[in-house]
C-alpha cells in the first residue's frame, strides 16, 4: 500500500499512468543523462517542427456559425490588426494641421496639394479632388496608391498603353497612362471628394525613402542597438513599429483630417485602391467603422497575401487572412475584383464564404467579387465596377457611368513640396526621430497605465493584458484537449518517477515530459519551467534531481517538467537553439516569418499552457498548481502564468536581470515582438497578479508597475536576492512555506 490509503496500482490508475508492463520502454537506467522520453535522436511527433507558413499559403475563411461567434472573432481579429501595425491603443490623436495649397483648376474639378505631420515628423501627403458646382456636404473617398511606379506621379507610359487600349484594358490613352488620376477625376465627376494620398516612400511619401520601406532587404547594425535603432531592427519590433502600421495609422489619419471638413459627408466614406492600395483598403476598413463602403481591388485572395515588406507585419496574419480581414467590413458593402495573379479564384475561393458570411448578418447584396481577364490591374474595367459600387451604396444617382479624357497633372502641379514647402530630409536622422516620437507616444500611455486602483488595474489589464493575448497567441481555456501516454515508469527512493508525452491532440503538439511522485504527496504540483536543456535542468549530472527538487520531493511536492519546444529531446543534435527558424525568404524581415508564425517564446508559453491544462483537468487534479523558473524560463512561466487566468496558485521567477529590451538581434530565440511596447518583463509579471509571486534577480527590488498590480489586487510579493545557486534553493523553501 502507498500512502493516503491507495495501492500503487490504485496510484498509477488515478494518475492515469499505468500501462501493460509489456509496454514499458526503460530509456534512462544510466546515470550519463537525465531520463529521455524517446531513443536518442528520436524527436517528438510535434505538427511545429514541419514548414512553416509564409506569405504564400493558403488562408480560407470559414463563415462564423451565428452572429454571437462573429462577435467575438470581430472583436479578437480587430484586436490582433491593431496590435501588429502597434496601434493598440491608438497613438494620441490632436486635430489634424493640414496644409492646403496650390490649388489646380480643371473644367469640373479642382486639385489641392496637401500635407500634414500624423504624428511628430511623420509625413502624409497627397492630392484632394473636389468636384465644381456641388454643395456638400458630399461623399468621400479615400485612395490608397498602392505598389505604382512613382506612387501619384504614375504614368504607364506610351508604349505601355497603347498595348493596354489593344487589350481592352484602357480605352483612353491619357487614362490610362495615367489610371490613378483617372479614378480620382472620375469620382469627383460623380460628385465626390477624393483624396489620393503616398504611400510611404512614394511621390512625396512621407518620412522614409522607397528603398527601406518597400525594398528592406539586410539588417542594419548601426540602426539596431538600444540607443539607436530604426525600422525593421529588433528593437522596431519590440515596439510593433512597422511600415504596415505607419502606413495604416496615416490612413487613420488621413480619416480624422477628413471627419473635420464641412464639406464631407461622414455617413458616406469609402476607401479603395488596388494591390498595396487594397491592403491599405482592408485594413482600414477593418479597424473603423467610419468607412461605410470599400472597394479593394485585385488582393484579397486565400493565396498571396501581399509581399511586400509594407504590407506585413509580426502577428498580422497568424491564423487569419485577407479574406477574413475583408469580412470585418460586414455588414458595410464591400466589392473586389479579381485578376491573372494570386486572386484569380475569388469568385470561387473567398466570395461564396463572403457570401454565407454576410447573409448571417443580414446583408447578403453588400459583398460582390468578380474575375477579370487580365494580369494585374486596376484598369478602365476595374474601375467601371467600383464606379458602380459607389454610385449605388452613395446613391449618387448616375445613370450611366463613363470615363472620360482629362488633362492629367504634370509632376510640378501634383508634387506637395514646392515653393516655400520643403519636404523632410530622408536620411537616419529622420527615420530615427520619427520612430522615437512614435515610441516616446506609446510609453507617455503605457506610463498612464501603471496600476495606482481598481479601474487602472482593470484598464491596464484590458490593454496590456489584451495585446499579450495576440502576442502569445493562446490563452489556458484554447489549450484543448491533452492526453498522457507514458513510456516510462521507474520507483526511486522515496517517489516515482514517470517519463512520457504530454499530448495536444487538438493541436497535435507533444511535450516530452517526467513526473517525480512522491509517496507522500500533498496534493500539489511545481511545474519547474527549465532552460535551454530543458526538463534535464532539474537533475544532476548523478541522474538524481537537484537539490532543490528533492527538498521538494522530500515535502511531498510532485515536480513536474518537460522539454519546450526546440529544447532537449527536440533538439537531434541536442545543441540548445541560437536562432528561430524563419521562412524562406531573404529579406532580413521578421514579419515575413512572426507574421503567420507565432514567435518561439510565444510557442513555449503555449507548452507551458499545455502542461498547466493537463494538470487541472486530470482526474486526480491537484489542489494547487505552482510555477517555477529562472532567467529566460521564468519570464516563460510568469507569460503563462498570466495567460492562465487564475489557474497557477503561486509563481516563482528569478529573472536574472534578463529584458526584452536588452535584445539586438532579429533572430534572437526570446524575441517577443510588442514586449517593450507594452512594458518588457515587469508588466508581464504584473498580469500574474493576485498569484503569489516570489521573485528575485531585481537587486531586491519589485518593478514598479509589478508592485502597483499586487498592491491593488491585493496579491502577495516576496522580494528576494542571491546568487543563483541561492535562488534554487530559496526557491524549495517558499514554495514548503507557501
């Protein structure tokens, strides 16, 4: 009989750890190792060590089944857009100061140079089109460039239309050299305001040259340290600073200068522009409801979806897509055409779920897609159907639609930077302070946040809180359902010891595993979240467990620990990681990889997740469950302890002194995209409030936002501070205390 009354089959049966004898696989009699799961070399059956998903994947949308499941998807997928182009929560918004000048008169029309800071050094620019001889307040329509030649400035050129007119493409030459111009002309024409605004980059675009915003190829040493670091670098990633999110948040912009003039008609806004254009379209729709109607052409497709560094960003697309990203519109009409490139089956893949989609919320006549036979595009056909989308949801009242020739504008008329205007310089030196006045924006907010009540504790955990939610990616009630399968079982003085798979089978993800049982146990759990070598971390080089797992042990703690992804048995070579894998694509830019891939740090808090769900939904569940980690694994355990929501009872974390912010290198294995925005390891450890928290490696300190979420939920901090080998065994002695 073992103790508490139970025979050791009754034991193993409980745990749901007995299995045939005959089944028994004995990897780890030697003393060389610490026990294996698996034969050496052998790696787990884990569905992340395949290929990774890139930009060139496939993403469907599935229709939600009811309008409460959309609900809660809209609100999430809202959420991670927002997050990944760093706009959760939204930089500070003062009216817009916007420059109107050097106006150009046509027969129906007239054209203004515009330009205005969205935020401190930050350039849009663009061209407004008003309509002559209508009162408002009118219509108005936001257009995006997207990936055109000279961005405004475009012309296809002689040769190039002449073969577009032969084709059917074009049916006027000064159109179609000219098509950006031509759909802006047109809708003035109709009766609307236009604004054809630069990307960043283009024309007149902004603050950063072409050649880093659209064609970032190689990370820039002297713009990646702490001090001093610009786009695309690690420290532009801890931030979420990103070409994507400066592009969307001048589009957001452009919408609050716009909100602001008489002459607009706030109950008719759309947006459409074509390839990086229609992402700009999507995109802005999906995050506000100010846009009434959209219209992105020739990019909204399960395939491709987008490849430039502009339209991508970390978390962006990870278990989502453009398809879904055009459904946040609904139930505001939405059109898209297709062409010969990656949305050529739009009509069959994406615009039937659309379909389903928007008859759940009563709009099935607001969403329409139609393929057209030409490579990609948004010519004279294209746009005849957007001039139709918007003549019937603005109930302009044309009866027929149909372009006509225009005097374009020449390079000198359309450019904003002329006269007494002088664009900024595009050097470092301007990227650098545009992103640091950005940056310095979202920690004046995030210092508002810092927990002093019940309400800025509720706020702080509503914003931070939910931005850590998109950036792990999972929370405890997402683990789904986990299964044990042992392949190993030895008794030891004084426990057992168990060595098998913990099993996701939803996800199908397995996590090697040991379990130390004690014969005395007390009906709690230390999950001790190891290092580099993983569940090996908590044995000697005796094959014995360290010290202070048999003081625990010896006080009736069972211990658990496993190996995280690409630790220990995941490793054939058994060389601890240095750099996350990424796709195969040989821009140096994280978001071609973190944008459809959850990071490595965020795939080990989900093992973490997974272990702390085992255990909580085990028949013979413990009655309090413990987290433990030192360095890089315990800032793990302190992110799952948080995505927990109350299932971890206490935590103990030395950090060592580590931060995200410290981190210089893009392919660094602990690199968390938005950790620094959101206030790096101590508002992690602030999110674990009210669970006990024993902490140490701060100099003996508490961080200050971590002590203002304990003191206001009223949680217990115990401050420590020693040497490592100190910190072990404290560590033993909080939890027997505890």
């Amino acid at each position: 009989m073992q103790p508490n009354g139970l025979s050791r089959r009754e034991l193993l049966e409980q745990m749901g750890l007995a299995v045939a004898a005959a089944s028994l696989v004995n990897l780890d009699q030697t003393a060389e190792a610490a026990p294996r799961v698996a034969a050496e070399g052998t790696l787990p059956q884990d569905a992340r060590l395949g290929a990774l998903k890139d930009l060139n994947g496939y993403f469907p949308f599935t229709p939600p089944k009811s309008k409460e499941e959309w609900e809660k998807r809209y609100e999430y997928v809202r959420r991670q857009i927002l997050v990944a182009c760093g706009l959760w929560p939204m930089p500070s918004r003062p009216a817009v100061k916007a420059t109107v000048h050097g106006r150009v008169e046509r027969d129906d029309y007239t054209v203004d140079r515009v330009f205005f800071e969205s935020s401190p050094g930050l350039y849009v620019t663009g061209s407004l089109y008003r309509p002559k001889g209508k009162s408002g307040p009118l219509p108005t329509i936001l257009c995006p460039h997207g990936h055109w030649a000279n961005g405004r400035f475009h012309d296809h050129g002689e040769a190039t239309v002449k073969k577009e007119i032969e084709s059917g493409a074009e049916k006027f030459e000064v159109g179609g050299r000219h098509p950006l111009q031509a759909r802006c002309v047109q809708l003035a024409r109709m009766g609307c305001n236009v604004f054809l605004y630069d990307m960043q980059g283009a024309a007149d675009g902004g603050s950063f040259p072409h050649s880093l915003i659209h064609g970032f190829a190689k990370q820039r040493p002297n713009l990646s340290s702490p001090e001093k670091w610009g786009m695309f670098s690690a420290q532009s990633e801890l931030r979420l600073l990103s070409a994507l999110g400066i592009q969307t948040w001048n589009s957001i912009r452009v919408l609050d200068w716009l909100f602001a003039l008489p002459e607009v008609d706030k109950t008719r806004i759309g947006v459409t522009g074509a390839s990086g254009g229609g992402t700009q379209t999507f995109m802005l729709t999906a995050i506000d409801d100010r846009v009434t109607a959209a219209f992105p052409a020739v990019m909204v497709s399960t395939a491709m979806q987008g490849g430039c560094t502009c339209e991508n960003a970390t978390y962006l697309r990870v278990n989502t897509g453009n398809i879904e990203f055009a459904a946040m519109a609904a139930p505001r009409p939405i059109a898209m055409t297709g062409a010969n490139d990656w949305t050529v089956e739009i009509e069959t893949k994406g615009l039937p779920e659309l379909k389903a989609h928007y008859t759940l919320l009563g709009a099935p006549n607001n969403v329409a897609a139609k393929y057209m036979k030409f490579p990609h595009n948004y010519n004279a056909p294209s746009r005849h159907m957007m001039y139709e989308f918007f003549n019937q949801h603005f109930k302009l009242g044309h009866t027929t639609i149909e372009e006509r020739d225009f005097k374009p504008l020449t390079r000198d008329e359309a450019t904003v930077w002329s006269g007494e205007f002088k664009g900024p310089e595009l050097n470092e030196d301007t990227e650098v302070k545009a992103l640091r006045a950005l940056d310095a924006d979202s920690n004046a907010q995030l210092a508002k946040l810092t927990p002093r009540s019940e309400e800025s504790l509720a706020e702080f955990r509503r914003v931070v809180g939910g931005a850590l939610d998109i950036m792990i990616g999972r929370g405890l009630a997402d683990v789904g359902a986990t299964k044990w399968d042992k392949r190993d079982e030895s008794e030891r003085d004084g426990y057992l010891e168990y060595a098998g798979y913990i099993r996701n089978e939803a996800r199908n993800e397995e996590l090697p595993t040991v379990f130390l049982y004690p014969k005395n146990w007390n009906k709690e759990v230390v999950l001790w979240i190891g290092g580099d070598k993983g569940k090996a971390d908590i044995f000697g080089a005796d094959n014995k467990p360290i010290p202070a797992v048999a003081e625990l042990i010896k006080q009736g703690f069972a211990v658990a620990s496993a190996d995280l992804l690409y630790q220990g048995e995941f490793l054939k070579d058994g060389n601890p990681l240095t750099q996350y894998r990424i796709v195969n694509n040989p821009r140096e830019f994280a978001g071609y990889t973190l944008g459809y891939n959850h990071p490595l740090f965020s795939q080990r808090v989900h093992d973490v997740l997974t272990l702390i769900s085992f255990m909580q939904n085990y028949k013979t569940k413990p009655q309090k469950i413990h987290l433990a980690g030192f360095g890089w694994a315990g800032v793990i355990a302190a992110a799952a302890c948080a995505q927990s929501k109350g299932a971890v009872t206490s935590l103990a974390v030395s950090t060592r002194g580590v931060r995200f912010g410290k981190i210089t290198e893009i392919r660094d294995v602990n690199l968390l995209p938005g950790a620094v925005k959101y206030g790096d390891v101590p508002a992690v450890l602030a999110l674990c409030a009210p669970a006990k928290l024993w902490l140490s490696g701060e100099n003996g300190q508490v961080p200050e936002v971590t002590a203002g979420a304990y003191k206001v939920s009223n949680g217990q901090v115990s401050s420590a501070n020693g040497s490592p080998d100190e910190e072990v065994s404290a560590i033993a002695k909080w939890f027997s205390s505890n």
